[in-house]
C-alpha cells in the first residue's frame, strides 16, 4: 500500500484538514503526513508534526498509575482516601468506598464531562478535586460503565500526591524520558517549540476553520492533555506490545501490569461505539476473531485513533485536526489491517436494510448530565433525539441543540444520524438493577430526569 497516497486521498474525501498516521508492523514503522497543521497559515502537516492525542492520554496516565502499583505505592482496590484524605464526593459512602479500579474503568459513577478551568498553575487538580464535592454522581458506584473525564482528572490527582510532583512532570521523568519521547508535551508553551497542529471546528459554511480555543483546561490534563508526534504514539504503544519494556531494554512497566491493563475488567451497556468491554485503561475490541486493544481521543476540532493488535506485534496511530475523522479512521484502518494482517475492521453499527418498528414512547422524556442535555421527541418525520451541549463546553463549541434521526434496530436499541457528517451513532436504554433508567449514547450513561 502507498500509505500517503491512501492517506491523502481518504483525507481529502472526508474534509480532514491534516493528518498524520503510523504503522508499527513488528520492527518496522511506516509513516505519512497529509494536508495542514492551520488552514489559516496553511503550514503543512509532516510526519514530525504535533496533534493532541485527546482522550488516547488516559492510556497514558493510566500506565503511570500501574507503575505506581508496580512500586508498591498503590492498591488499585484500597479506599481512595486512604491516598488522598481531603476528597468529598456528594455521596459520603462512595467517598469511602472508591478505588483506583473504578476510575481507570469508568465506573465510579462520577459526571465525566465537568470542564471546570481551574487556572494554570500546578495546584489546578488539586483545586479541581476540590470541587468534586459538588458534581453529580450519575450512577451508583461500579453499577455500570460511563466514560468519565472527571474520574481521570482525579487519577492525575492520585499521581501527583504518590510521587509529590505535578501530574505534567510525573509523565516527563515515569513515561517521556525512559522511552525517548521527544516529540511529546503536554502544556501549550511546550508545544509552541515544535511544529503543532491546531484544530478546527465547521464554520458558517460547513468548511473547516481554525477552533477559537487551542486546548483544554490544564485540569483536564490526566484526561486528555498530551500533544505528540504520531512515532512517539507507536513508541508509546510500542512499550505494551513489548511487555513493558522500551525500545532500548529499559523497563517502564512490568509485563504483569501490562497484561491487567489489556485484560478484561467491564463489559459495556452499548457495543456498537467503543468496543465490547474495559480494561485499565484501554478500549478492548473484538476484530474478524481477533482481541485488539486501543483508544480514541478528541478535543478541541482534532481527534486520533489507536489500534494495537498485541498477536501481530501491529499498532497503528492517527491523528487528525479537524473534518470527518471518523470515516477517514473507518477507511483508512479497513485498508491498513486488511492488507497487513488479514483482519477485517467491522462496520459501525447503521440502519437495518429492513425497517424495525419500534415503539419510542417508553423512550421519551429527558436525560441529562453534568454538560449534556438529550431528549427523545417524536418529530414531524419520525423520532428524533435532541442534543444540548451546556456548561463550560458549550461557550467554547457554540452548538446549538442538534438532532438526531433514530432509526429502530432491536428492543432498546437506536441508531441516531449526525446531520452534519451523516454519521451513525448507537443508542442503548436500559435500566440498572437499582431501578434508574438511562440512555447509553456517545460512550456515556445519562440518567433519565422527571
């Protein structure tokens, strides 16, 4: 495959402004750039180019909390407090009762999209766990699985008091440093030395422009703070193929923890967005009969895609600014593993080729969460679900409410269509054992309101 020429020609299909990707394929690593880092500037994008990795980091703070369980520093089963005696959640017996385990798994129950901003200086996370005493706990501690932000800021936290540093610098001398990360940072005067992306979000007429914000709160840096070069991604991912060592020998992680991290922790309400199941840390996937682990990522108009198919010794990474990521990740992938590994790349979950009538009435109502707001209605042409970005969020994304064709697929099942991209999205309903009834949509459980 001419790897630029694929790259190029998906991207331009689907409007990325520029991309960078890699394969790691045992001890050979491919790469290719396409388009611009700003289409403002119009500075081009090369394979030596930085973009946020987005949420792909929690991987990243997730291994610098197992090498903290490597060195007999933490428990990821003991009481939270016990590490950090000053936390208040709402619910006092959570507070007591939370682990290390239920955050590297989404399953603390916590709101995960508070952006709260507290400020630049090295004290920001622990001024944002500060306020955790006021958010809302969505479900009850480890009763399902719910993509939370919120709970890795607080991991970052749990980094910084084991090792008396920032979360910034743990990074730097437990991750960056041994495996020869020099292309990877995580605050934006950091990314100003190097040649970096900026991320764009649809203007007035649907094209790509430059996003008014360049990155997220510094307190949301354990969540999705790292900016890298696609090679120092693949070095990264290079370490868990490898059984926690570097490429020069040197060992960042044991292969015990690298093993727990890939293993199976959760099952997931909704298989159709992010994978089957969890584990600490990593997405799990199931491809053509093969188990792969990975993650996605997205902030401010860029999103990045990581693969690893441990049995093949194959990771590939792509990072992105901006456009229909999703369709050139679903593309691009579909060709990479088919030709490298004869592995087919299942298609997202889409319409039935034959209708499904479903009832939407037990559906309907409101559903929301710390920055969401989504209502099931029925529209003048069938149903519809209606999502509101509030909060912090919205002041920066400036949506507006935005509606969702769903289209029936089985009992509790929907499948919703982006207006904008066109783009299928699951919707799971179900109810926990508790009695509470909740919408799974966008990796995130939302608990019905009224």
């Amino acid at each position: 495959m001419n790897l630029e020429h694929r790259l190029a020609t998906i991207a331009e299909r689907h409007g990325v402004p520029g991309a960078a990707v890699g394969v790691l394929h045992g001890d050979t690593v491919t790469e290719a750039a396409y388009g611009v880092l700003n289409r403002a500037t119009g500075v081009a994008a090369t394979t030596d180019s930085l973009f946020q990795i987005g949420s792909i980091t929690k991987v990243w703070t997730a291994t610098v909390v197992m090498r903290l369980v490597d060195d007999g520093l933490l428990d990821l089963d003991a009481p939270l407090v016990d590490v950090l005696p000053e936390l208040l959640l709402r619910d006092a017996d959570v507070t007591r009762k939370l682990t290390m385990r239920h955050l590297l798994t989404h399953t603390s129950g916590i709101d995960g999209d508070i952006f709260t901003d507290t400020g630049r200086g090295d004290d920001c996370l622990k001024k944002y766990v500060g306020l955790l005493g006021d958010a809302a706990l969505t479900h009850p501690l480890g009763a399902t699985w719910s993509y939370s932000n919120s709970g890795y800021s607080l991991a970052g936290r749990v980094i910084e008091k084991l090792t008396g540093d920032t979360w910034d610098a743990a990074l730097r001398e437990l991750l960056f440093q041994p495996l020869g990360l020099t292309h990877t940072v995580t605050l934006p005067e950091e990314a100003l030395l190097f040649r970096t992306a900026v991320g764009h979000l649809p203007g007035a007429d649907g094209e790509p422009e430059p996003a008014p914000q360049w990155g997220i709160p510094r307190s949301a840096g354990p969540a999705g703070g790292v900016t890298a070069t696609v090679a120092d991604v693949l070095r990264f991912a290079r370490m868990h193929l490898d059984g926690g060592r570097s490429a020069d020998g040197t060992a960042v992680l044991s292969a015990a923890a690298i093993t727990a991290m890939a293993a199976h922790q959760v099952e997931l309400p909704d298989k159709h967005t992010v994978g089957d199941s969890w584990g600490l840390g990593w997405e799990r996937m199931g491809w053509d009969g093969h188990r792969l682990i990975g993650h996605d990522g997205n902030t401010i108009g860029q999103a990045a895609f990581l693969r690893l198919l441990p049995e093949r010794n194959i990771a590939v990474a792509l990072l992105t600014n901006g456009g229909n990521a999703a369709r050139l990740y679903e593309e691009l992938y579909r060709e990479i593993f088919a030709e490298i590994a004869d592995v087919a790349v299942p298609h997202p979950l889409g319409p039935p080729d034959e209708p499904v009538a479903i009832d939407v009435a037990p559906y309907a109502g409101l559903y929301e969460r710390a920055s969401i707001r989504q209502e099931v209605l029925t529209g003048e042409d069938g149903p519809i679900l209606r999502v509101s970005v509030t909060g912090p969020l919205a002041e920066v994304l400036k949506d507006q409410n935005v509606d969702y064709r769903m289209v029936g697929v089985a009992p509790d099942l929907f499948v919703c269509q982006d207006p904008t991209t066109g783009n299928w999205m699951a919707a799971t309903f179900y109810q926990i054992e508790s009695g509470e009834r909740y919408v799974h949509f966008g990796a995130r459980a939302t608990p019905r309101i009224g």
